[in-house]
C-alpha cells in the first residue's frame, strides 16, 4: 500500500489461453477487484495485433 494514502498500488500480468478472453475483458467498460477500481492494459508484445482486432470487431457491428 502506498503509505501516504493507503490505497494499494501496484501490477499484476494476467496470462490467458484464449484470445477471445482477452477480447472479452477489453470489451467491459470497468474492472474492479476486491472492491477496488483497476486498469486494464495490454502488455506492449500484444497490443498491435489486439487493438487491430478490437477495431475490425467494432466496424463490423457497426455496419449491421
């Protein structure tokens, strides 16, 4: 925790076995554990093909 303010701070990688997964987690709007407010990153090695994913998946619904 940080000492100051007592918030917890800190990472955590999160490995999943499906690239749908990954696509499932970007696609809620919030995160939260223990009752605490998190961010949801891709790590750098990932990100490129996912964000061309997630923007393929979006103009495709909206286009139906």
């Amino acid at each position: 925790m940080e000492p100051e303010d007592r918030f917890p701070f800190g990472y955590a990688w999160i490995t999943f076995n499906k690239d749908d997964s990954i696509k499932k987690v970007l696609d809620q709007k919030d995160h939260f554990l223990h009752g605490y407010k998190i961010e949801v990153q891709l790590h750098e090695e990932h990100r490129n093909s996912a964000e061309e994913d997630y923007r393929q998946r979006n103009s495709e619904e909206d286009n139906m």
